[in-house]
C-alpha cells in the first residue's frame, strides 16, 4: 500500500510540523471559531459566557461552532459568539428560533457583531 501513494508517505516524512495533526494551530492559538478565554477588546466580560470568535468564517460556519459550544453547556449558561458574516445577523436569529435558545443580545461592532444567547 506505502508504494500506491510514495508522494504522501515522503510529505509526511519531510514535514516540518513539529508533531501537530493536520489542521491544529501549531502556534498555540485556538482554530478560528473555537471558543476561547482569551479577551477581545471590547468584548463583554468572561461572567457573560465562553466567546466563539468566527470572524473570518462564513456561513454555515459560526452557526455550526455555536452550535458545538451550546452542547457543551449547561441549560441556563450563556455563550457569546462574535461574526463578521453579513449572514450571521439573519442565521444565528433564526438558530435560536428552530432551537429554542434565547438570543439575549446582538451588538454590533467595528469588528462584527457580538450575540450573546442563553442554552435552552
């Protein structure tokens, strides 16, 4: 099977990601859209909930991780997500409609707009 691909098999030999799967950030840095500790400026304080950053990301994408963080949350926890999608004004709405999940918020920002929901 190793002489069907030899081109992959010397890839994965002269790769220099210093053990890092593909697709991980190697510089310590989370994947666009996944939640984070870390504070944006001016984003709502760490009481308000995990922060999902999806700027960068189209649809579905920040729908997708939102919806990845809420499952991982308690009913009654809040999660913010922060977006620069056009789309995400009409999708994350519509989300918390087809899933019951209460969108408390959504602020618009220089850098995107920040919505803050409540797990139903």
């Amino acid at each position: 099977m190793a002489g069907m691909f030899p081109g992959k098999a010397k890839m994965r030999k002269d790769a220099k990601n210093d053990g890092a799967a593909a697709g991980e950030a190697t510089s310590g840095e989370p994947m666009p859209g996944e939640p984070t500790s870390d504070p944006i400026p001016g984003a709502a304080a760490p009481e308000d909930g995990p922060l999902i950053d999806a700027r960068g990301l189209l649809c579905p994408l920040p729908v997708l991780r939102l919806r990845k963080a809420l499952a991982a949350l308690a009913p009654g926890q809040t999660v913010r997500i922060l977006a620069d999608d056009p789309m995400a004004q009409i999708d994350i709405p519509h989300f918390c409609t087809e899933t019951g999940h209460v969108l408390i918020e959504a602020s618009p920002r220089a850098d995107g707009i920040c919505f803050k929901l409540r797990r139903q």
